[in-house]
C-alpha cells in the first residue's frame, strides 16, 4: 500500500498509542469522581491539556476539548452575538440553521469567512447569513476585498490557517494587523463591537509552527486526527477577548463550555502526538519537500495546481480530460491510495467549492487529484507512485482517445 491520503486521516502513531493505553484500563475513573485514582486522573488530563495548549504559545486553560475540528468550528460562532444585539447564539439556533436551513440573520452580515473555507466553517457560516472573502488564483486569500468588507457590523472574520484541499498557507499575522487597525479606528470612534478572528489551523500543526500570539488569532481550532493522535478528538483555543456559549450543556465540564465525562485517553494521545509533532516540524518539512521533488520530477503531464504558498506535504494535481474520480479507483486496485479533495465532500460526489474558487474550469476540478504526504511515505514509494500514475494515466488517456 502506497497511502497518498494523509490530510484525510493519519494513524495514530506508537508514542501516543502507548500513552493512551493505561487510561483504557488501569486509569479508567472518570475525572469528575471524588476519590484519589480519580483526582489522579483530572490531573493528568489537565496536565495533557497544557501540553497541547503549549504547543501553540498558550496554556490549558485557554483550551475547550471537542470532539473534533468540526464541534471545535462550530463552538467558535457561538461568539457571535444574534442580530447585533448583547444575546449570545444558543444551540436551538445552531439546530435551525443546521437542520432547517433557515439563516439566523436578517439585518446584516455580523461576519466574514474565506470562500475556500471547510463546510465546517462554510455551512454555519452560510447559516449565519455570513459573507465570503475571495481568493487569488492562487488560493491566497485577497487582502484588499477583506479590507473592502469589513464594516461596522462585522463581529468575526474567519479563515483557516492552511487550506484542506490545496494546502495553501494564508497570511493569519497580515489578517491580524488589518482587524487590529479596525479595532484602533472603531475605538476612536466610540464603537465597542468585537471584531474576533478565527482560524482552523486543522491541517497546520503537523509542519507549521504555531503561536497564537505571533499570528494574532482570537480562536483557533486543532484536530488531533490530523497529527497522528486518536480521531474524534479537537480543541478551541480562546483567547480572554472570547466569549463562548456551550452548544453541549450537562454536568459543566470544560469550564462549562463542553460538558460530557472527558475523553481522556484521547486527549493523552492528541497531547502526545502534539508534542511529537512539535519536536520535529524541521525534519519533517525536509523530508516531504524531497519526497514532494521526486514526484513533481517523475511525474508526466499534468498540471500543478497548488504552485505557491502551499504546505509542504500537499500536491494538488489536474489532469486535463480525465476523470479523477476514475483514476482514484484504478490506482486503488494497483495499491496506490489518493483522494480529489476534501474527503466529507468527495463521498457525496460535490464538486469542489475551493478549486472552483481559485478559478479552475469544471473539467480541470474533474480531472485533479490532491496527494498529501506523511510519515508512511518515503522515497522509494514516490518514486513507484509515480510509476503507477503515469502508466494509469496514460492508459486512461489512451481510453478516452478511442
């Protein structure tokens, strides 16, 4: 198996497995019980928040455990206010507009979100009658129609730190210092409206280097599945400008902003997988830009899509005049495992919302592939991935061709 599909899914990796294990078993007490094993296991758990929170600049108690990025984007517009009055968003209004469709706000857009934004981001958003922000061809996110956008009623802005589809790295501390020199001006003015910035750095903490404060975020989202830690396991750093409302409520845990018995061997996992990830962010960005170079170098005619500001493990690839869904199933039979986008949205058979954002036609956005490199990989795999793809390839042309 050759798997090209790591921004999908990556496998748990051994240290995190290992750290996980005596929580299933021996460390099993729930951290709300009353008694010392218990309370051994609260502080282990908080202790484990700390070190994810500390692989991004910030501490545990700035953090909110979810069940992963889609609750953690979720939870982040419950900061919005409802129709710019002081009432915070509740879940019956999250319910609404998930399941009847009907957009919470009528009187004006209070927020901002990329137009290549994930549909955990981008379906709420609609919800909340929010509006888009362009892109570049290149995926980069246009400064100059954010700035046009910005106006007095607007509470969030919203953009993912590294794209899911393409990889591309957005410019987050340029986006702070724009909302930041909003806030100055609205200050002079005498306007007290919150103006927050939220970024799902999901596909980020595997190869970049994090720091709330440097990139001057507000909320940010993680997602323990994508760094080698257990699925359904994510955070919400908050900072103090952020006032959240729980969409799950109960016995109060999370500081009340997430109730539910922790997940703790989870949350074990996910801080061991970050820590690890931490410790070799330079090793591991060498290594997939030697991977990435054998690729782009064997590989035969196609089109690089992501050419700029993109992560280092992403190639996004467009083969004109071929069905990549096709592809997708004809290298599954010779081992080769890829993906054409987003997975949520490939299984329902959508097309692609972000390559059709940055300006591909529709048989370009039918004819791509995204490959994304992880610690599976290798040289001597690129290099035999290549091999099989070319030769799909030129079978499926020579198909088409007749």
């Amino acid at each position: 198996m050759i798997y090209l599909d790591h921004a999908a899914a990556t496998p748990v990796c051994r240290k995190a497995l290992e750290a996980m294990k005596p929580y299933y078993m021996e460390e099993f007490f729930n951290p709300s019980s009353p008694y010392l094993p218990a309370k051994k296991v609260a502080s282990d758990y908080e202790a484990a928040k700390a070190e994810i929170a500390h692989a991004i600049g910030a501490k545990g108690n700035d953090l909110v455990i979810t069940a992963g990025a889609t609750e953690a984007n979720n939870l982040a517009f419950t900061a919005l206010s409802l129709d710019g009055s002081c009432r915070r968003l509740l879940p019956q209004d999250f319910a609404n507009a998930n399941i009847l469709g009907v957009p919470l706000r009528r009187h004006h857009p209070s927020m901002l979100y990329l137009e290549t934004e994930h549909d955990s981001v981008r379906r709420v958003a609609e919800a909340l009658g929010g509006t888009t922000i362009k892109v570049l061809p290149s995926g980069v996110i246009d400064l100059q129609d954010l700035r046009d956008k910005i106006t007095d009623e607007i509470e969030m802005i919203s953009v993912s730190l590294v794209n899911n589809e393409l990889g591309t790295i957005q410019p987050l501390a340029e986006i702070a210092e724009i909302i930041r020199r909003v806030k100055l001006d609205r200050m002079k003015r005498g306007l007290k409206r919150q103006l927050l910035l939220h970024s799902d750095a999901s596909q980020a903490l595997n190869l970049l280097d994090i720091s709330v404060a440097r990139i001057g975020v507000d909320l940010l989202t993680l997602n323990s599945a994508k760094i080698y830690g257990p699925k359904g396991v994510g955070a919400l750093y908050m900072s103090h400008e952020a006032h959240l409302h729980p969409l799950v409520t109960g016995g109060g845990q999370e500081n009340g902003l997430r109730s539910g018995t922790e997940n703790v061997p989870g949350v074990i996992g996910f801080a061991t997988a970050a820590t690890e990830t931490k410790k070799h962010l330079k090793s591991n960005r060498k290594k997939y830009q030697k991977l990435k170079k054998i690729l782009l170098t064997e590989l035969q005619g196609y089109e690089l899509v992501n050419k700029k500001h993109s992560i280092d493990n992403f190639v996004v690839l467009c083969y004109n005049g071929i069905d990549a869904e096709r592809l997708i199933f004809l290298l599954e039979e010779r081992g080769v495992y890829v993906a054409t986008g987003a997975a949520c949205a490939a299984s329902k058979g959508e097309k692609s919302h972000v390559l059709s954002a940055i300006g591909l036609s529709d048989a370009q956005i039918a004819g791509s592939l995204r490959l994304s490199l992880g610690e599976l990989n290798d040289a001597e795999q690129m290099h035999e991935a290549a091999r099989v793809i070319n030769e799909v390839v030129a079978l499926e042309r020579k198909r088409v061709n007749g």
